[in-house]
C-alpha cells in the first residue's frame, strides 16, 4: 500500500501534462502511486498517459469511455486509489521539489489527520510567481491537529480540492464525491472540512497552481457558471443532513453571495444575454438559504444588496459610476504630480545656482533597508573622523528608525532631498545616483560598489541574457566619479576594466567588513538575542544572490530537519526577490528585511552562499563557509564569473542540497581543509581588512591627508557563543587560540 494516491485528471491539456506528471514522479518521496485519468480527451493526453505508465510501475492509466468532467473523473481516480492519502492535483498544475517528502513529515508530525491543508503559489504564462495572499491561515503555530472550530479562518481559503492531502479511509467513511459539474470543488471542499475529526496545516508551497492565458474551465464564457447554484444546493443539503454542523450556515451563506458576486462580475464567465437571469436566480438563492450573518463592511452590504434585490441594471450603474469615479481619481493624481514634479525641478535649478556647502554630505546605498553597506560604514567614519561635516542618509518611508542618531534622513523627490544633491560637497553611493542629478564643480562623488566584483559587472555584462546594459547610461554614471574605493587588486582591475573612467582607486579595503574587526564578544550576543536566536544554536545565515531564471534553490525546513534541532537557519532573500525564500518557521527564520546584513553575520557560526560577494566580507570573521553551486553552468551562461569560485572556494562546496547536508553533518563545513581554504581566499580577496578601510578614505578624501599604511590588525575576531563548543570533525580536539587570524594568514 502506498502512502499517496496522487490522482491527477487530465482533459485537452497535452502541453502541460508532461510537467505535470514529471513534478510527481521526480518527487524525493518515491512511496506513491500516480492514478492519470484520461477523460476521453480529445487531443494527445491518453497517449502521454499511456507512455508514463509503460515508463514506470508507479503510474496508473485510466481511460473514460466518454468525457464526463473533472469530477467524474477525480471520482474514478479515487476507485482506483490504495494509498494511505489521496492527493489531487490538476493536469496543468505541478508539485513542487520535496513537497511530498514536506506532506510526510508533517503528517506524521501531527498524528495522522484526516485532512492536511498545504499552500500553493500561482505561477503566471508571464513567468511571475506569486504566492497565496491568505497563506497566514496556514501557519503551523499552535496545537495540532484540530478541529474546523478551532481554526474557523480555513474557510477563507481559496476552496479548491488540489491544496490538501486527505486520508483514504475518512474520506470512505464518510462517502465523500465529487458532483457534475463546474466548481465542483465547492460541495467537496466544505463537506470535508466541516466533517473531519482533525486537521492539520503545513505552511509551505506544495503547489504551482498556472494561471493559463486562455484555456481555463473558469475562464470560458459559458452558461454552465450557472452550476454554482447547483453546487451551493449541495453544501447546504449536507449541513441540513447534519445538525451538529449548523453553526456553519452564515460563514456558508456569506461565501455563498461572495463567490456568486465574483461569478457575475467577471466578463469572462457568463454570456452577456445571461447576465440578468444570472442576477435573478441569485436573488432566489439569497432568499433560500438567508441566514443573519453579523456585522458587514460597507461594500459587502452593497454586494448582498444587489443580490437580495437581483437589481442587475442598479449593479451595472453602480459599477460604472464606480469606474468613472477611479478614472477621474486616477487623472487627478497625475495631474497633481506632474505639479509636484515640475515644482521640484524649479526648486532644483534654483538650488545649483548657490554655492557647494562644503560641510554637508550625501550618503545612499542600493539593495538594503536602512544604514547598511559601505555607505553606512563611510557615514559612520565621516562623523567620527570628519565631526564637522553634517551627514544625511536618502532613505525609504518606514526606514528613518534604522538610522543612527545625529543621521538627517532624506526622503527621495523632496525639497530637502534636492536641496542636498545640489548643494553637498559629498555624495557616497554604491551604486548609482538619481540620474537627474547634475554633479557640480566643487562637488566629490564617492562611489563603494555593492561587494567584492566576483559576478560579472559593468560593461563585462554586454552581450549577457536579460543582463546587457546600457552602456550610454553607464559611462555617463561613471564618468561623475571622483573616488572608487576599492577592497583589494582584483576589485582594482575589475572595475578598471568594467567601469573605465577617470577617478582614482583607493585601494583601502571593505568598509562595510571594519566592524567585524571591531566586534566584541557583547556584540555577538546581542545580536543573537536581537533575532531571538537560542544561544548554544548553531546558525546558519543563507544568503544566496539574486537569479532571474530560479525562485528557491534551497528547501530549508528539509536542511534544518536533516541537520538536527540545535541547527537554526537565517535567511536573507537577495535584493529584489519576491517574498521570504522559505516559510518562516522557529527554525528557519526570515530575516530579509533585517536592516544589517553585518549584524547578521556577526549572529551566525556559518555562511551558505553561492555566488554572492557576501562570502568576501565574511571570510575576515574567520568563521566558515560553504559554497552550494548547483547551478553553476547556468549562473555562468546567464551572468557568469570572474572567478572559477570552484578551483578556489572560501570553504566547501556543495554541488546539491544533499551534499550541503552532508557537509554540515560530516563536519567538514569547519575542518582543516575549509579553514586553509578561507585564509587563502582572504589573502587573496581582503588583504587590507584590519577594521580601518573606512577610517582611510575620510582621511584621505576628507580631510586631505596621506595614504596610510594598510597595518593589518593583531586581534582575533570574534567568535559566537555555540563556537566554542562545536566539537571539531574527525576526532581533531580545537586548542585555545588555535584559530588563525587576519594577521596570521597574512
């Protein structure tokens, strides 16, 4: 007997059956039977069905005599079924890596329920991923399994079959089928959640639900959208056949006139002469199955109205004053700020005909949230070693309680914001300024770049997918360079190459890398506390770099399950991804919007990149890293290196998930072998880091004093509360001091 029965329908979808069936069978949790039901579909889907099966003993082929519809055809799936839980999935959706080995677990975690409700993302024809708004009813806090009172929110999920492994036997036992019909999934899914003794959640896409151009059932303009009512008949039927589950009507009767309000109100669903009939049975339906259900917003009373009244010429008034109204608010708001802007521009001009203040600077940095980066190490430095000059930091709305105190935050398109650009001797950014900005005699740009350049960067971008960029921009950027600090001669000769200009090079080191020499052991702890981190927990901070061809290269919960419960994972998702890389969890913890990426680093025993310039800041704490190039050729045909990170890693590498595991289990992730391999990339990659870069380009753009010599410093960095006791690997005893510093790899 299988632990799942995955049933998966298939009708007039050969383009996408593949991929469908593929998610399935290359699952990591082979233990499955996949039952692939060919509705007598009329193109290719019988026969790719057929293929899989003759391919592995796993698949099941069922062939319908006739076309009966996606319920039917679900209901033979099930008759077929042996597994100890059945799992739905539609023949255009796919599973994702290890979500079956992520179902397992979790079952068994929470002792067998009846239903486990997982969360699933929609993935658009345009390549966007997006995940399920309502994804916070799937958290796993709390007691599990329970009951539907317990977690009443549930019922506001999208009510949909395919997001929820359901146990064979509950669902027999309780003679659940599904109907004719469209939204057929309606009279399932509330049947099953209102009748099973217990339910768990597992906070963790399992699903990519596609979102097709053309071709959905829903999507069709067809009278038979008029099945919703049918389908609601049915859910209250079951709810009168049961008494004890009458507390549920009024929820039920609330999603009832929500879901037919969507119906009616979307043009791609029923035919234009059948919309009033379709308001006027509404109306009938409101009237059958009323029930009081509390307070409403404002606009659901308005939406029950229209229906209790089945006024159809009222809704379309109502809607069209609607849009009138949004239109007319919309060309305010542009009028109002091409005002603004047309203001601000004045201002602007005005602003570059008074002269430079000399005591004033800028600073701004791209890709973090608050006072971070080297721009946030050279503002520090301007206040200690420059008092005289007032700074000022550009940043976000909601960013301003990031910034130290005595930092003047600037907002973007402000007056004030202007007024700086214009009249600052000092601007320091890490990456571009606005491109409206006209830099002025008298003014200095300092420019940091974001990271040690081991990605391709600059003009070495040409010719690169969906990276080529524009050159004309780019000069013209480079071209309002005074100063480009630099961390070491490869940076030197990279950005010479890619971004080739007339400023000067100070080759002082990484600013943003000062603090770790600095670091006392109160900073690590506070940090750890900061994050609400366990202080003998072995930290993991994963920071991989921004990809456009992948989403989530690493399943963390399975990492961190695998590891053993001291292990916590921080996760920083790169600049620009779109939502956290893993649910959050007490585990696996969420810090993309944490405002220091050093102070993250300082809270972590270990790093796990790939191909990020994190790793070269990282190496001066002296604490290991791990390298997960899975996807080397493709990061390397898309954005490609400057070095083979392979031949000359800062630690070990790992070239899937598995051997990441296997390295943090063997030990290897603090040997021997990764420490002599971190001391050559620092000497390599950070010979001047002694924890006074920054101190070095104020003196010299400041205040106008002679390069200093780079004395790199005596102390040790600073370790994290779990690293004295992380036993060393293979038997080696670590001795006291017996780490080799910046100063001893030198």
């Amino acid at each position: 007997m299988p632990r799942f029965s995955v049933i998966v329908p298939a009708y007039k979808v050969q383009a996408y059956l593949h991929e469908c069936l593929e998610s399935v069978l290359t699952q990591s949790y082979p233990d499955l039977e996949l039952i692939a039901v060919d509705d007598c579909s009329p193109d290719a889907c019988g026969a790719i069905i057929d293929e899989f099966a003759a391919r592995d003993p796993r698949v099941r082929a069922v062939h319908l005599p006739r076309n009966r519809g996606l319920g039917p055809a679900r209901n033979a799936g099930m008759a077929e079924a042996t597994g100890d839980y059945l799992v739905f999935l539609d023949s255009d959706d796919t599973l994702t890596p290890d979500s079956l080995q992520a179902i397992a677990g979790r079952l068994k975690e929470t002792g067998e329920p009846d239903v486990l409700v997982y969360d699933y993302a929609r993935t658009f024809w345009t390549g966007e991923t997006v995940r399920n708004q309502a994804a916070a009813h799937l958290t796993e806090e709390g007691p599990a399994p329970f009951r539907l009172t317990d977690r009443p929110g549930l019922l506001r999920l999208l009510m949909v079959a395919w997001n929820k492994a359901y146990r064979r036997e509950f669902v027999e036992a309780e003679e659940l089928l599904f109907p004719t019909g469209y939204y057929e999934d309606t009279p399932w899914t509330y049947p099953v959640l209102m009748s099973a003794g217990s339910i768990a959640t597992l906070d963790r896409v399992c699903v990519h639900y596609r979102q097709r151009r053309h071709g959905g059932i829903l999507g069709t303009v067809s009278p038979r959208h008029f099945d919703v009512f049918e389908q609601y008949d049915r859910v209250f039927a079951y709810v009168d056949q049961r008494p004890e589950l009458a507390r549920w009507r009024p929820l039920l009767f609330r999603r009832m006139v929500d879901h037919l309000v969507v119906v009616f109100a979307r043009r791609d669903r029923l035919p234009p002469r059948s919309r009033a009939e379709f308001l006027r049975k509404a109306r009938t339906y409101y009237r059958r199955h009323h029930c009081p259900t509390g307070p409403l917003p404002a606009r659901v009373r308005l939406h029950h109205a229209l229906v209790r009244m089945g006024l159809h010429r009222t809704y379309h008034l109502l809607r069209g004053t609607a849009a009138l109204l949004r239109r007319a608010a919309r060309t305010a708001v542009r009028l109002r700020r091409a005002l603004r802007t047309g203001a601000l521009r004045l201002h602007y001009r005005v602003q570059r005909c008074l002269p430079v203040r000399a005591d004033r600077a800028v600073f701004a940095a791209h890709g973090v949230s608050g006072h971070g980066c080297h721009p946030g190490a050279l503002e520090r430095a301007f206040r200690a070693h420059a008092p005289h000059i007032r700074t000022a930091w550009v940043t976000g709305a909601g960013e301003r309680g990031a910034l130290p105190s005595g930092v003047r935050p600037l907002r973007p398109d402000t007056a004030a914001y202007w007024t700086a650009l214009a009249r600052s001797r000092y601007l320091v950014h890490n990456a571009a300024f606005d491109r409206r900005l006209v830099k002025r005699p008298g003014q200095v740009l300092v420019q940091t770049r974001r990271g040690t350049p081991l990605k391709r960067t600059g003009l070495d971008l040409r010719g690169r997918p969906g990276a080529d960029p524009d050159v004309d921009r780019l000069l013209a950027d480079v071209d309002t360079w005074d100063y480009l600090v630099s961390p070491s001669r490869h940076a030197t000769l990279t950005w010479e190459r890619a971004f080739p200009g007339a400023y000067t090079v100070l080759e002082y080191g990484s600013p943003r890398a000062d603090v770790f020499q600095r670091a006392t052991p109160a900073d690590t702890v506070r940090a750890r506390q900061a994050l609400g981190v366990p202080e003998d927990a072995v930290v993991i901070l994963y920071a991989p770099t921004s990809r456009a061809y992948r989403r989530t290269p690493v399943d963390l919960h399975r990492v961190v399950r695998r590891l053993g419960p001291r292990h916590v994972v921080l996760a920083r998702a790169p600049h620009g991804h779109d939502g956290p890389l893993a649910a959050p969890s007490d585990r696996v913890l969420d810090v993309s919007g944490h405002p220091s990426v050093e102070e993250l680093c300082l809270a972590s025993d270990a790093l796990v990149t790939d191909y990020s310039s994190i790793m070269a800041d990282y190496v001066c704490l002296d604490r290991p890293v791990v390298l997960l190039t899975d996807d080397w050729e493709a990061h390397e045909a898309v954005r490609g290196t400057y070095v083979d990170l392979r031949a000359c890693p800062p630690g070990a590498v790992a070239r899937g998930e598995d051997e990441l595991i296997d390295i943090f289990t063997s030990g290897h992730w603090r040997g021997s072998r990764s420490a002599e391999l971190r001391t050559a990339f620092r000497r390599r990659f950070c010979p001047h880091d002694d924890g006074r870069a920054a101190e070095r380009v104020v003196r010299h753009v400041v205040l106008g004093e002679p390069d200093s010599p780079v004395v790199a410093s005596a102390r040790r960095p600073v370790q994290t509360p779990a690293a004295p006791r992380l036993r060393a690997p293979l038997g080696v005893v670590p001795q006291p001091g017996s780490s080799r510093t910046v100063t001893e790899s030198r």
